[in-house]
C-alpha cells in the first residue's frame, strides 16, 4: 500500500542522520530563527515558550558535550 512518500527510507530515519546531539543542535539553532520571527511579530508567549525550548535544546547538546569530554 503506498504511502505518498515515494520509495526512499523512512523520513524520521534519515541516512547520515548523526544522533542525538545533531539533532538537539539543529533544533537550538532553528528555534534562534523561530524566536526571532516571533518577536519581530510581537508574539510575545511564543516568543517565550521557543526560547525556553532553546534553551532545553541547548542544554543537552552542553551535557552530552561533557560527557564525551570525560
């Protein structure tokens, strides 16, 4: 049964696809854009609720940097 996303790997399952660390600094780094956005808009709770995520983000990318250091 196709499921409209054509024959490739599943898209949560990307190759190359380089962890959790990767992912949590992508993420940080898109939320600075999206909070950005928000308060050009004035959106002032999304402004703190994408920051407070930002900051969760930021946070693990920090631990698992330490880790790797020990």
């Amino acid at each position: 049964m196709p499921t409209g996303r054509g024959a490739g790997p599943p898209i949560d399952d990307p190759p190359g696809d380089g962890g959790p660390e990767e992912a949590a600094s992508f993420i940080a780094e898109s939320l600075a854009e999206l909070v950005l956005l928000a308060r050009r808009h004035k959106l002032d709770l999304l402004v703190r609720l994408l920051e407070m995520a930002q900051l969760e983000a930021e946070e693990r990318v920090r631990l698992r940097s330490r880790r790797k250091l020990s």
